[in-house]
C-alpha cells in the first residue's frame, strides 16, 4: 500500500492522478446537481424521474460506444499528453454550456452539455489506462490502477456531495471553475509520445470500431476481461440511475439521503480498489474476481428485502438524520457499502490485465474496445431497466435485475483465472 501511495510523489504520476480526479469529480458534480433539480425541483411523478435518470445515463454513455474506436487510434498513435490537454480544453468549453443549463433550469441544455461530457470522457479514458504503463514501471501498474480507480471514486464522492447540496447557482460557478482547474493539471502531465509511428486514423466510425473489437475479442483472454468488466459496469450505471428514484420513492427520503448512497457507493469502490492490491501484492491476477463479482450478488439481494421491508415514518421526506437514526438503515447502508466494495476488488485486476497483457502500442486500442463493450451493456442495462419499468417493475425490483448480473460476471472472471493460472 506505501508503495502505491509513493506514487502521488512521482511527477510521472501524480499530474495524471490529478487530473482524473478533477475530471471525475467534474463529471459527477454536474451530473448530480443535474439530477437533483431535476428530481426534486422540475418533476413531481416518480415514473418521469426514474425515466429521467435512466435517458440521462445513458445519454452519458452513449459517446464510448460511437467514438471509443477513434479515441483508442488517437491514444495509441499520438502524444498522449498533448491529447490530454486539448480534451481538458474542451471540458472548459462544455462546461460553460453546463452551467448555463444549470442557471436556466434548462433540460435540453443539460443534456446536450451532459452528452458533450460522455464525449470528454470517451477521448480521455483510453489515455488515463494506456499512459499507466508507459510512465510506470510494470510492478507499479497495479498499484497505479488501483489509485486511479481509488481516486476516481474518492471524487464521484466529493462531486456527488457538492453537486447534491449545493444550489444550482453554486454548482454551475463550480463545473467551470473545476474545468479550469484540469486543464492547469493537464498541463504538467509528462510527454507521452507514440510507442510505434503514428499510423492514418480510421474516422469511419462504425468500420473502426468493428475493426477495434474483432481484433481484441477474438483473443480468449482479453474476451473474457472485457466480458466481465462490462457486467460489473452495466450494473453500476443501473444502480447509479435508480438511486434518486429509489430513495425518494422506496425510501422516502430527500435528495441529502440520495447524496449519502452514491456517497457509500464511491467509498466503497475506493477501499475495494486498494485493498486487493494489498491483498495481490502488486501481481495481476483474476484469483479473487469471481468471489467478489458473488459477493456483490448477494449484497444485492439482501439489500432488495431491507427495501422490501422498509416501512415510512410518516407524511413527506425524511432528511439524512432521520434516515441515518432508524435501526433498519444500518443493514441498508452496509449493503450498499458491501455491493460497492466488492465491485472495487472486481474490476480493478481487470483493469490491470487489459493493460499489461498487450504490448504497449495497442494498450490504448485494448481499453478503447473494452470502453465500447462496456459502454454497450451499461446502455443495454438501462435500457432494459427503463422498458421493464414501464410493463410494471418496481424501482426496488430493478435490484434483484442487477443482483442476477453478478453470476456470469462471475463464471467470465473464474474462466479467466483458470486460463491465467
């Protein structure tokens, strides 16, 4: 663990680190504030709301499935550094719309700024994994995954905590202002050049990414990597869609009790990441995978019947202290902690594995077709939660939807181990 922390010291590292941290925590602050005005200030019907999360999130992902395959090119056959810097000045751009959005209450605005941040984000995620093994040395890489996935959700937390309690005035200075922090960031990140000359991009983007993945997938190992890390993200982007629905409607609670869960959520995933570095001592391996993909499962379950029996104190919403008070949110909020911890020590030697089993001049295009496969089940998730709503399941149902996810994320991460083994 010192080791890995060693690394917030190295100028190869810690302008990276910094730089995800205020991208995500950008993300999640414009996205919650979002969500929150429109949860408990435009709308009043839970069907409408619930709806709104789920177009919502899938607006957001929607970029990583059309442009993965030019941002992996762009990773792999340009300066990784230089990219990084004109896709945070883009994030300056669009915030600006975002917190314009915000000050008018604007709905398509917000979309359309929320859309343009899927697509800051699908340019930036191949860079932050494939830059890993270039700057850092093979035993660090691990280590090196486990802090960004740690900090990336140290900063949902703090985003998602500004952005569900301050007024949309604040948070729209704030976007801006956090954009203009990145890009200061941005700048001190180390050269990155190409490890192989730089090739023509393809711009075709449904060729390309076809391209892309049949030239990842067809490998068994990497299929099943990608394969169970795109279960664990579809079932987060469900989770992360129904939380203002579910705690306003199951719960009856306000939207500081909808802070609290992603909240949890993000600590969770943040102690999972470091700890099985602790536990792997720095070596990729998929051993511990399919127990914890199981372990979300059950967390899941039992925390579908604390739902279940969930009973409401009286007339209207109850705030963070009433809700943190009751004897039965205990269960409800070590369930949350559970599923999000075991999600951490999933997802993150997987991470590891994309980036270290390739060679370096295709680690970019390798997490560019993970990010596709990903990005299509998290829209297949919300999708299929969406059109199973609306034929009559309960926001709480939806639950026990992404608990049954957990088995074959389980059985692709146990194929992988053994094929590792």
């Amino acid at each position: 663990m010192h080791s890995s922390l060693a690394l917030l010291s190295k100028r190869r590292f810690l302008p990276l680190f910094a730089t995800q941290f205020l991208g995500a925590f950008n993300d999640n602050l414009f996205k919650t504030a979002m969500v929150m005005l429109v949860t408990y200030a435009i709308y009043s019907d839970p069907a409408r709301e619930a709806t709104f999360s789920a177009i919502a999130a899938a607006l957001f992902i929607l970029p990583f499935f059309l442009l993965s395959a030019l941002a992996g090119q762009l990773a792999d056959w340009r300066d990784k550094a230089k990219l990084i810097r004109v896709v945070k000045t883009a994030e300056v751009v669009i915030m600006i719309a975002g917190a314009a959005g915000l000050l008018l209450s604007s709905i398509p605005l917000m979309l359309l700024a929320l859309f343009a941040m899927g697509v800051h984000s699908t340019f930036f995620g191949p860079i932050k994994y494939a830059i890993l093994p270039q700057h850092l040395r093979e035993p660090e890489v691990l280590g090196g995954t486990g802090l960004v996935e740690a900090g990336t959700y140290i900063a949902i937390l703090g985003g998602t905590i500004v952005g569900g309690l301050i007024h949309p005035e604040a948070a729209a200075a704030a976007v801006l202002g956090v954009a203009l922090i990145g890009r200061i960031t941005g700048q001190q990140v180390p050269d990155a050049p190409p490890v192989v000359a730089s090739e023509k991009i393809d711009f075709h983007i449904l060729r390309s990414s076809y391209r892309l993945i049949a030239a990842t997938m067809h490998v068994t190992r990497l299929f099943r990597a990608i394969v169970a890390i795109s279960f664990f993200w579809g079932m987060g982007a469900v989770l992360a869609a129904q939380f203002p629905p579910l705690v306003k409607n199951v719960l009856f609670a306000d939207q500081t009790v909808a802070t609290l869960f992603l909240a949890i959520f993000s600590v969770g995933v943040a102690i999972g990441s470091l700890a099985i570095n602790r536990l792997l001592k720095g070596r990729v391996s998929a051993r511990y995978a399919p127990w914890a993909a199981l372990g979300m499962g059950a967390f899941l379950c039992d925390f579908y019947f604390a739902l279940k029996g969930w009973t409401p104190l009286g007339e209207g919403l109850i705030g963070f202290r009433e809700f943190v008070v009751r004897g039965d949110a205990e269960r409800v909020m070590f369930d949350l902690l559970g599923v999000a911890f075991c999600g951490g020590m999933f997802v993150v030697p997987l991470y590891a594995f994309l980036t270290t089993t390739v060679d370096k001049s295709a680690t970019a295009r390798t997490v560019a077709a993970n990010n596709i496969v990903n990005s299509g089940a998290m829209v297949t998730g919300t999708l299929l939660v969406v059109a199973l709503m609306a034929a009559g399941l309960s926001v709480a149902e939806t639950v026990l939807v992404v608990a049954a996810a957990s088995i074959p994320a389980a059985v692709f991460a146990w194929r992988l181990h053994r094929a590792c083994s």
